[in-house]
C-alpha cells in the first residue's frame, strides 16, 4: 500500500472565495495549502457567470463593509471600470435605506429625480460614480497567480469524490488519489451544503438559478449600470450590446461535471415583462444568448465565513449570493484572517447556525 499524500489545509472550490482564500493565506506565510476544483478552469460556475457589477451597496451593513473595501481593492489593482452605477425604483421611497447606508459606509452617492439615462424609467435614483464594471477574469488570475506565488498548490480538474472526519483532520478522495489534510475549508459554492455534509457540518445552504440575457443589438450607452431595487431586474452595457437580468431565484439541480444549469425558456416572460414597464425602448431587440449562474445561500442570506461550529477541523467562506465577486478581495483576507488567528467573523460567524 502507498504512502497517502497529505497537507495542511485543503480548499475545496476553485472560484473567487476559495482563490481568495489561498491567495491571502499564501500571502500571510500559510504552508501546505492543496486547492482542489473539479473544473478544468478557475470559476467555472458563480464566479463565471455573473454580471461582474461592482456594487457596494448591498442592503446589508456586514456584507456592505465587504463590498466597499472590495470594491476598493479592485480598483486599485485596475481590476475594476468605475464607470459608475444608478439603483433605482419605481416607487418613491426605497433608495431611502440606500442613502442611509452609503452614509454609514462612506460610499459617494448623487441622489435624483427619475434616472438621467435615456430609454429607462424610474422615480428616483442615486447615482454611485464609484460603481463599475469587474474584470472577473483577470480578478481570477490575479488570485490564481498570488496564491501559487506564495507557495499554494492549485490543482484544478480535480474533484473530491468523498470527505471523511478523522480524529486528526479529513481524509479525502480526489482524482488525484488519497489525501489526508488536518483542516478543510469548503468554498465550493453551490456545492457547499453537499460537502459540509460529509465534513460532519449541519449548515444547509440553497443554490439558486439567475440567468442572464443578452442582447447584441447596438445599444447607445456605454456607462454605468441600473438596478432597480423594488423590481427584480437589472442591465449594463456590455459588448455593444446590452446585458440584463430578469433576478429570478429558482432552485434547480446541481449540473453535472462540464456542465452549466439548464436555462428555462419562461424566465423571458418576466424579462419583457420588465422590459416593457421599466426599458421599453429595450422591449422589441432580439434575444442573441441567455444562461444561467448559480447564487448560493445561507438559511439567513449571510455570508459564512469562519470556523465550524459542529467540527472544529473544519473552516467556512460560502453562502456569499450575488456579491461575491465585489466583496471577494475583502472576503478572503477576512477569512484568511479568522483562520489564521482563530476569530471570528461576527454576524457572518457560522456559530450562528448553532445557537
């Protein structure tokens, strides 16, 4: 019988909270850290099929101070067009908590009557000039390219097949054979109720289907993006087309190896339903390609960033939705800071889910 390969921290998930993870563990001196992604390429799932908008106001404080300090890391490593961002509503009212909140985290906001870009309709709005565009890819390989400079081995096309607690840490099966790791953190996204499972976790967590429609037609803009926060839908210029989302959240099957989740055909209805109320310039341009992402959550839609509460071995940085990509930079060192020194990580703290 062979010798089993062992390490210190294996991280299972290859999109933006495990490679943000490694990064800033790498960067802090962590040793033995093997990271583990069954896809052949870094954020096959969330973390490639998104919208890449960088928005800071989240509705949520703990996850707010996140995405400011995100959306701060991201522009100074150029990762990051600030072309801007507008939330806006139809009714008179909801930007009220926005406003409040960008005080609070010293976000700058210009707030307005209707919305100042042709074509869309809404009551008011506040403009984020900070807000952007995310360069997801190069924000990937940026993280990719630290952690393995600090030592981390990255190994993707390598998926995790079984986790079984020990005494002394998890004895796992990859694709590359046995390995026996004394700490294991799950970032795996949508994947991350299924593996905490098997780590001895009883956190459970919802993935949820949001697709994404494109539509080549010329489109006139080419900043910023508009969300409208008492409407599920949302657009950006991209490709000189535009790109919009009708915020549909439907549990659907986790898919296969290689593959994406199943579009469904009736999320259009509500797209032109949307359309028609708030673009309807937009209304009548032909669809060139939908699909669809995966958004993670936790029972109470907070990020999961910490230590276990059922199996001490076992380390958390999931459940991040819709902003992970913002916040991802920030999430990481947060959470390689709770791994490191042993804190916690306050409202995001997965003890919550045992008190």
């Amino acid at each position: 019988m062979g010798t089993i390969e062992t390490a210190d921290l294996a991280i299972i998930g290859g999109g933006i909270a495990g490679l943000s993870l490694a990064f800033h563990l790498a960067r802090a001196g962590q040793g033995g850290i093997v990271l583990l992604d069954r896809e052949d390429q870094p954020g096959t799932y969330a973390s490639g099929h998104n919208a890449a908008v960088a928005r800071s106001l989240t509705g949520r404080d703990e996850h707010t101070a996140l995405t400011v300090e995100g959306r701060r890391r991201l522009a100074e490593a150029g990762l990051m067009t600030a072309g801007g961002g507008f939330l806006v509503s139809v009714e008179r009212g909801p930007l009220d908590t926005f406003e409040a909140e960008a005080a609070r985290h010293g976000v700058e906001i210009h707030r307005g009557i209707g919305i100042p870009l042709p074509g869309l309709r809404a009551a008011e709005h506040l403009a984020i000039p900070g807000d952007g565009v995310i360069d997801a890819a190069g924000l990937l390989q940026a993280c990719i390219e630290g952690a393995r400079a600090g030592g981390a081995d990255l190994r993707f096309g390598c998926g995790v097949s079984a986790i079984r607690p020990t005494q002394d840490g998890f004895d796992l099966d990859t694709d590359r054979g046995p390995l026996h790791v004394k700490t294991l953190a799950i970032a795996a996204g949508a994947w991350a109720g299924e593996l905490g499972r098997q780590a001895g976790s009883q956190i459970a967590y919802t993935p949820l289907r949001r697709s994404l429609v494109w539509s080549g037609a010329a489109h006139p803009q080419r900043d910023p993006w508009a969300w409208w926060v008492d409407r599920p839908f949302y657009l950006r210029p991209e490709s000189g087309g535009v790109l919009m989302c009708p915020c549909e959240e439907v549990a659907v099957p986790l898919p296969p190896r290689g593959r994406q989740p199943d579009t469904d055909p009736a999320v259009l209805e509500g797209l032109f339903a949307s359309l028609r109320e708030l673009a309807p310039d937009l209304a009548d341009r032909p669809i060139t390609r939908t699909w669809a992402g995966l958004r993670t959550f936790a029972p109470d839609r907070r990020f999961v960033i910490g230590w276990d509460p059922w199996n001490p071995r076992l380390f958390w940085s999931a459940g991040l939705g819709g902003h992970g990509m913002t916040s991802g930079l920030a999430v990481g060192q947060l959470a390689a800071d709770c791994y490191q020194r042993k804190t916690t990580a306050g409202p995001l703290d997965p003890a919550r889910f045992k008190d």
